[in-house]
C-alpha cells in the first residue's frame, strides 16, 4: 500500500527498530508518516483503510493485507491455492500491538515448547517447515473494565449453635480506588478462542493508536464478531478476582460473586466499553490428510500454543521398552493366579474403556467448537451453546481435578474392599460358594462399569459420526468417528464373565480366554492411540458462507470362542487309611502328619510319601491330608485341619479337599515366610493336572519336592507368571505411556477456564468499610445417635497367626 517517498519501493514493518523499512534504498520512517501525508488528516479520525482481502478457495478462509500478494499456503487450511483477491475497505481499529518477536525468536519458542512434548513427528521439527511460519495481525475487542470506588455487597457468617447451623447475611460497603482493568478477547471467528486464551495474555503496555503503516508486510485476519459476545465474559473474569480481594479486606466473612450480570454491576459499579484492536501472531499449520494442526505464537511475548500429534511408532517403541522394566518389575512382586488375571483383564477392559471415552468426549468437544463463541456466533447469532455461554459466564466454575477418574477410584476401591472381604472367614464363604471367587465379583463389577462406559462410548460416537457425515471428511476419519474399537472392551468383560460363571479347572481356559481379552483390549487401545491424533489435530475448516464397521462381529468371534470351551471336561472324582504322626525329627522335634481319609494312597504309596515329607522336617512340620470339606471352604478347611494338627507351629500342609475338588497348600510360622501364597498357588498350578487324572500320590510326591526346592532356596518353574506378567506388562506399559502423553500435552493445552484469568490485577486496599445485619437464616442438624450400647468387639480369632496359602480346583 505504501511506497517509499525516496524510491518508490515497497515499505515493510521492520520489527527489530520498530520503523519503516525499503528494502531497495534502506530509508527508514516513523510507521504514521506515509498515512499522514497521503491523507493529510491525524489518523485516529479515519473510518476505514483499504486492504487486499485474499479469499482461499479450498476453505472459504479470508486474510487481508495492505501491501502483500497472496502466499502459496492458506494460514487455516494449509491448502497450497492461487488465492481470490479484492480490495475493500475495513472498519479501522482504535489500537494495535505492533509486532515484537522476529520470526527467528518464534522459530526458538516453537522449539523450546514442543521440547516438552512426546513423540513430536519429525516433520514438525523440519527447518523448511519452520520457515512456513507467517505474521498475522489478529483483530481483537480490547475490553476497558472499570468498578469503584463505592462498593456494596453481601457477605455471610456461618457458625453453629447446638443442633442449628445459623448463617447472618450482612450489606458491606466500602470504598476503593477507581481501577480500570484491560481484557482482550478475539474478533475473528476464524481464529479459534482458546487459542487466543492460551497465547494470552498480551501486554497492553505496548498498545498503539491504530495505522495501516504497522501491517505493511504481514497479513491480517477480518474482523467479524461484535463485541457484545464476550461483554459477560470479560466482566466475570475481572469480578472472578475482585470479590475474593474483597473478601480479604472483611475477615471473618464469606464474599461469594454474584451469578448473574446484573447483581455484579450494581456492587462493584461495573462499567464496560469495548475497542477494536489489532494483535501480533505468528502462524504456522501442518496438514496430513483432511486433518491440520495449528502452532501460534504470540508476537509479542512469545507465548506458544500448539497441536502436536505424535508419531505412533515412537510411541510403540516406547511402551515396548517401557514393559521391560514393568515385567521385571512384576516377577519380583506380582504371582497371579490363572483366575486373577482374568479379572486384571476385566479391570484393564474398564479402565480402558474410561480412558476411551474421555479421548472421544474431548473429541467431540473440540469437533463442535462449542467453547468458540466466536465460531458460534459466525454459524447461528440464536446458536443455543452461545447463549448458554453467556448466560453461565457468572457461574462458570474452574476445573477440579475431583471428579477426573472418580469412576477409577470408585472401582479400586471396590476391588480393595472385595479382597478384605475375603480376609473374613463368613464374607470369604459367601464369595467362595456363591460366586466362587473374590476374582468373580470383580470381574462382575467391571463388567456393568465398562458396559455404561461403552453405552455412553457409542452415544458420543454416533454424534460425531452423524456431524462427520455432512462434512467434508475422508471415509478414514469417519470410520474413526464411529469408535468401533470401543467392542474389544466389551467383548473382553463378557468373555470373562462367562469364563467366571462356567467356573472350569483347567488353568489354560483362564490363560486362553485372558489372551483373547487382551488382545481385545489392545484392539481398542490402538483406537485409543489413533483417537489421541485426532484430538491433536483438528478438521478441515470451512468457512464458506460461514464403509461402515460392524463391531458386533468382534462380540459374536469372542462368544463363539467361550462357547467352545464348554466341550472340554473338567474333572472326575475318587471315591474313599492310616492317619497320625508318622515321623519326627529327633533332631529339630518337626513332624510328619499324615491322614488319607478319602483313601487316595496305597499303603506302599503313603510309605513312599512319608519318605518324600521326611527331609521338609529340617525346616519346619510337614503333614498331608485328604478330606471333605462339607460346607467349609477348601482354604479355611485347610486352615482348621493344618490348626488342629500344628497349631500355629512353623510348617505346612497339602490338603487335597474331594468336595470343593480343590488342592491347596496351608503354611505358617517361619515357614510361611518361604512358602508364602505366591509360591504356594505357582506349586498347586503345577501339580493339579496329576489330581485332574486321579494320580494323587504323583501330585504329592511332586508338590513336596517342589516345597522342598523353595525351602532349600532354589528356583522351581513358573511358566504361567511369566506369561500372564507379559501380557500384563505390555498392557500397563501402553496406559501408562498413554496417560504420561496425555499429562504432557496439557502444559501446551490447558482447559479454558485455567486461561482465563485477569493478568496484573492490582490489589484492591478497601477504605471506610461498613457493615449492616440483614437477616438470618437456620437449618436443623439432628445429632448423632452415639453408639448404642458399646457393640461387640469380635471373639478371639485364633490367637492372630499369621498362617496362609494357596490353591489350585482339578
């Protein structure tokens, strides 16, 4: 627009001496001077100023500016087009931020903010990509908000007199300083709000009387939101800090702000005006597919904001190496039973269908731009969401952390108060008999828990969908919109189930069905993952005129797989011997117990055991029983035999119980230390499959060479924790690796209410501070009963030992 009065040549802004530039005979000039002469007139009294207006013809996005022709990519879009252009005249702003930052000093706050980031594709890294960044004068509505300097407002006492809780309501008043506070909002629908809140805030120091002089060589984007949009927010962010201010100056008193417009005006004598502005970004966009990425810095204090996708075999990788640790991690401390991880299958399906969830709520949040009043206003003035932004503005409440994952701590707290259960012997009977296991009624639980998430899964899913359908996306995003991996948790929680209420002996139908169940849960990890990338990006826009999955199959594949399962028998039972002590240790005074009541044993088999206990003597007492439990449960029908033989004395016994068809191994004392519940259930998942085939005296004879090889210190083999670890391991690492990206992004992503503050709000000194009663009020608490008559304090429990093991069903 401008010429050089010397040459003729181009003038541009020149950012580093705040002047301008020709860049053929290198005169420089204050950036007022080349609009005074031409129109000989101050400034500040102009209307309008001519621009190019360059219109992309890919998204309908327009960008104006005084001197520049269009660039080869469009800002929004990242479309490479031949750009429509025409010159216009726009509505002039009072005020402009000229631009601070150089495009190197952008180029090293993008770096230094996505240094924090994981997984950042190298592309965005790319020095040829960094150099696409472009200066764009956004227009913004600079709110002067002003309260003072006679205030009044309520306040309240809360205190308590025997059963009343009184609260006394009081009119303050006071007197402060008239304060005039700046807010800033965004004026382009175009430019999404929560960007403009995250780079923010500007520093209205630096705020200029208006002159096309300062745009010579950027662009800018147009104007097109009024000012009244964010009237509500500007004042109850400036109120949001004023009342807590205020009710420092009355201690003792409780200051709540207002919830509606009106009330707030009328106490702080709150007036509010609006100016046109213009303020500096740098902008930079990647475009994969039908999805972009924006990356913006503030071109004056070099704030960052950016969507940062990651690359999905970095993450892999990552969570490959991450389970190595988390698998030793896991042997040192973690045996799982066959049934146990089974039930961390049905947990990690819940927890996986939680976190998926999220990913897609967020999704849709960002989809519908229904934070962006901005966007809103530009679709529909009457748009409902508009008006319900601005009707809450007041009452809009700061994120807390209380209610992210409530649904997770509900759930470990359940499973935490299950596995106590199982501690009393009459609970423990209860979950043993009824629903077989502790193991069971987890699995139950997160069964309903992943089944609402999923429902809900599928309801924010067809909505995106349904939206996704009359936009412009390609079948993939669409496809990802529809959320059909959300099945594999389902599926995973009903396989388990089933496995639960079917109850089999045979451990490899538990390992079995946990295979599948992960698997699955994979299957809607890596939607997880994928999911990630979209909420990283954002759709094409679209500014003009401002092969569907069937999930079900996954289900019908998995249920099919149970149903199977069932064609494989469980067991036999034997029909009903010596009984007594049948040796001691002259040396260490531990004996051998031995008691066939179900006549498992040959005579010469039970000699031929004897021998094997024998040598377990040295470490502590060591006795075999077979029995019938009756309406005990095989652990505490092992635990009262071992009692009534032992005591509480260091050693430990196999049961072989013929009415639950469960072995188990009961140990206390010194003993119990080495042969503790883990090595107990790895002994009996080795040696169950010889109950299983009736050959008992074998399943002795190798349980008792296996307790003597743990006594003695040495290893015995664990195949199936090393499995079940591994499959665990890689699961934990791929939700922990997730959950870690996910805390990471939000340093470059915060919600909006946490950017949304009032920047270098000075402090409000209140003088002449009077206080009037207004009224009371009482609300009836009935008091606590106290107890009742002392309750009982529970019998003698055995004397407190410390006993335990484990089992295994044949």
């Amino acid at each position: 627009m401008y010429d050089c009065p010397n040459c003729g040549g181009n003038l541009r802004f020149d950012i580093a001496s705040q002047k301008l530039f020709c860049e053929h005979c290198e005169s420089v000039m204050d950036p007022y001077e080349p609009e005074r002469r031409s129109s000989g007139m101050q400034v500040e009294s102009r209307d309008e100023y001519d621009v190019t207006v360059f219109t992309c013809p890919a998204c309908g996005a327009e960008i104006a500016s005084t001197n520049l022709s269009a660039t080869g990519f469009c800002t929004y879009c990242g479309a490479s087009a031949i750009f429509e252009k025409r010159v216009r005249g726009e509505k002039r702003p009072q005020r402009i931020i000229p631009f601070a930052r150089t495009k190197e000093d952008c180029r090293n706050a993008y770096l230094n903010a996505i240094r924090h980031a994981a997984y950042v594709p190298k592309e965005l890294k790319d020095p040829a990509f960094l150099d696409r960044f472009v200066g764009v004068y956004i227009p913004y509505w600079s709110y002067d908000v002003s309260f003072g300097p006679d205030l009044s407002f309520t306040g309240k006492k809360t205190y308590t007199k025997g059963n009343y809780e009184y609260t006394d309501y009081y009119d303050l008043n006071c007197q402060v300083a008239p304060v005039t506070q700046h807010m800033s909002f965004d004026a382009s629908s175009s430019f999404d709000d929560h960007i403009g809140e995250v780079i923010g805030p500007f520093d209205e120091k630096g705020l200029l009387p208006f002159t096309p002089g300062f745009l010579a060589g950027f662009y800018s984007d147009i104007a097109d939101v009024p000012s009244e949009i964010y009237y509500d927010d500007a004042e109850a962010a400036v109120a949001g800090e004023v009342y807590p201010q205020l009710e420092k100056q009355f201690p003792g008193y409780t200051v709540d702000m207002p919830r509606n417009r009106q009330k707030v005006e009328q106490d702080l004598k709150m007036q509010t005006s609006a100016a046109g502005a213009m303020f500096p970004v740098w902008f930079l966009t990647w475009r994969k597919d039908d999805r972009v990425a924006y990356s913006v810095v503030n071109g004056q204090t070099g704030k960052v904001y950016a969507d940062i996708p990651v690359d999905l075999r970095q993450f892999l990788l990552f969570s490959l190496l991450l389970a190595v640790p988390l698998f030793v991690l896991l042997n040192f401390f973690l045996t799982i039973t066959a049934p146990s991880m089974l039930a961390l299958a049905a947990i990690s399906s819940f927890l996986t269908s939680f976190l998926y969830r999220r990913e897609l709520a967020e999704i849709q949040t960002l989809e519908s731009k229904k934070e962006d009043a901005g966007y809103l206003y530009s679709k529909n003035p009457q748009d409902k969401n508009l008006k319900k932004m601005q009707k809450d503005a007041f009452s809009r409440k700061r994120p807390s952390g209380k209610l992210v994952g409530a649904a997770s701590i509900i759930f470990t707290a359940a499973v935490v108060i299950i596995y106590a259960m199982s501690e009393l012997s009459f609970l423990y009977f209860m979950t043993e008999k009824l629903v077989h296991s502790p193991s069971g009624v987890i699995t139950i639980l997160a069964f309903l828990l992943t089944l609402i998430w999923t429902f809900r899964i599928r309801s924010i899913a067809k909505e995106l969908k349904s939206a996704a359908d009359t936009g412009t996306e390609s079948p993939r995003t669409k496809k990802l919109k529809s959320a059909p991996e959300a099945w594999g948790c389902i599926a995973a929680s009903i396989l388990a189930l089933i496995i639960f209420i079917w109850y089999p002996v045979g451990d490899i139908y538990y390992y079995i069905g946990s295979a599948i169940a992960y698997l699955c849960i994979v299957l809607t990890i890596s939607g997880l993952i994928r999911k990630y990338n979209l909420l990283a990006t954002r759709p094409l826009p679209q500014f003009h005129n401002r092969t569907k999955t069937n999930p079900g199959m996954v289900l019908l594949l998995v249920l099919a797989c149970s149903a199977a399962a069932f064609l494989f028998p469980g067991g036999t039972i034997t029909q009903a011997g010596s009984s007594g002590i049948q040796y001691t240790n002259p040396d260490t005074g531990y004996s051998v117990y031995l008691s066939d009541d179900e006549d498992l044993l040959t005579d010469g088999e039970e000699r031929l055991l004897v021998r094997d206990m024998t040598p377990i003597t040295e470490y502590g007492n060591v006795g075999f029983v077979s029995g019938d439990s009756g309406s005990q449960t095989a652990r505490w029908y092992a635990e009262s035999r071992y009692q009534s033989v032992f005591g509480t004395d260091s050693g430990t016994m196999l049961v072989i119980d013929m009415d639950d068809r469960e072995i188990r191994i009961h140990s206390d004392g010194q003993v119990y230390r080495t042969i503790t519940n883990a090595k107990a259930n790895t002994i009996t998942d080795n040696i169950y499959r010889y109950a299983t085939r009736e050959e008992y005296y074998l399943c002795a004879e190798h349980a008792f060479e296996e307790l003597l090889s743990v006594l003695k210190g040495q290893r015995i083999a664990q195949p199936m924790k090393y499995l079940s670890n591994a499959l665990l391991a890689l699961i934990l690492s791929v939700l922990l690796n997730f959950s870690w990206l996910k805390a990471r992004a939000k340093k470059l992503k915060p919600k909006r209410a946490v950017v949304l503050a009032v920047s270098g709000m000075a402090a409000v000194a209140a003088a002449c501070k009077a206080e009037r009663f207004i009224r009371q009020t009482k609300v009836y608490h009935s008091s606590s009963s106290g107890g009742g008559g002392g309750g009982r304090g529970g019998g003698g429990g055995g004397g407190g030992h410390s006993g335990g093991g484990g089992g295994h069903r044949f």
